[in-house]
C-alpha cells in the first residue's frame, strides 16, 4: 500500500540516522512507483539499491531518470500534469543533489495518492 510521507521529516531522519533513512526511502520510493505505473516494471526497492552498491553508484542515474519517466506516466494516466521528470531527476543526481530528485519523486507520489 502506498502512503503519503512528510518530505521533511523524510529529509529529517536521513540526515539524523548518517543516511540510513535514506536507503529505506530509496526503497520505498521504487516499490510505490513500481505499483504506481506496474506497465513499465524495474527492479525492487532492494534489488535496486543492490544494484546501486554493485555499479559504485552508476545504475542511481539509470534509476533517477527511469523513475521520473514512470512517474510522469503515472501521472498521465490519471489525468495530472506532468512535464520531463526523469531528466530532471537524473540532472539532480548527477550534480549531486539525489535527496532533492528523492524529495520531489515523494511530492509527485503524495500528489497521486492524494488525488
């Protein structure tokens, strides 16, 4: 069941638990838009983090830019506006700022949720 989470307190706890919040919220985060647009199937949350740790960091752009795309489907197919998030996010990542990227995936899952 996907649910609605506070970005800040999601931002909060990852700084406070050295980023271990984090990782759970990167799991979180796949899972719910795996279930949100189940056309287009990545890996889980777990094999997705695996696969992060196993590339030293390389599959996270692949998953950035993929889970933006999935997310503005989802959101097409139930009638919101969306734009190019999977650049966006994979922009975000690259520079550095992958919490932001997670921050605004969660305000576009809320958004689904809510409505």
């Amino acid at each position: 069941m996907i649910q609605k989470r506070d970005i800040a307190l999601c931002i909060v706890l990852s700084f406070v638990t050295c980023g271990i919040y984090g990782i759970y919220w990167f799991v979180c985060l796949t899972n719910e838009t795996n279930e949100l647009y189940p056309q287009k199937q990545t890996a889980s949350g777990g094999v997705a983090f695996l696969l992060v740790l196993e590339t030293c960091g390389i599959y996270a752009y692949y998953w950035a830019y993929m889970t933006g795309e999935k997310l503005d489907n989802a959101k097409a197919e139930r009638g919101m506006a969306n734009g190019s998030g999977g650049i966006l996010y994979l922009l975000l990542t690259v520079f550095g700022l992958g919490i932001v990227a997670y921050a605004l995936m969660q305000n576009d899952i809320n958004s689904m949720v809510e409505g």
